[in-house]
C-alpha cells in the first residue's frame, strides 16, 4: 500500500499539473520517507537489544552497552510523534 503511494505521489510530483500540486506531492512524499526512516530504525534498535540479551559480551567484536539503542528508540519515538501531531 504504501509503495503505491510513493509511486503515485512520485507520477504526480514529475508531472506537475500546478507547481502547488507538485510542491505539496515533494512534502508529501517526504514526510511519508522519514517516516517510514523513523520506524526502520526504531524496530532495528529493538533488535539490538534482543541480540544483546542473548549474548551480552560476544567474542571478537567490539561491544558496546545496550542504553545506546535504548536511547535510539526513546529519540525515534519522540521524532514520530511530532511528525504525526505536526500533521494533524
């Protein structure tokens, strides 16, 4: 669903029937990329700390603590809710 909106949005935007049009499509399907970004990487940081529990100190690569991705995802999250309550 989405990806058929980013193909439309983007149809849209290089079609430009009004430079209004194609301004709003361009903010549109920015938003809708960093969104998207935003909830990438907060599910990737999930899967940090799930690797992290199941091993803690693995051999041979450098290991760093598990508030890192803590913090990644108490950012992410802030960042989507003001890019949803900006919307709205």
């Amino acid at each position: 669903m989405s990806i058929l909106l980013i193909i439309i949005l983007t149809i849209i935007a290089i079609l430009g029937i009004e430079k209004s049009v194609k301004f709003a499509a361009i903010l549109t399907l920015a938003s809708l990329t960093s969104f998207l970004i935003f909830i990438i990487f907060t599910l990737m940081s999930f899967a940090l700390i799930q690797v992290k529990r199941k091993d803690p100190n693995p051999k041979g690569i450098i290991s760093y603590s598990v508030w890192i991705p803590i913090v990644v995802i108490a950012v992410n999250l802030i960042l989507l809710s003001i890019q949803i309550f900006s919307v709205v």
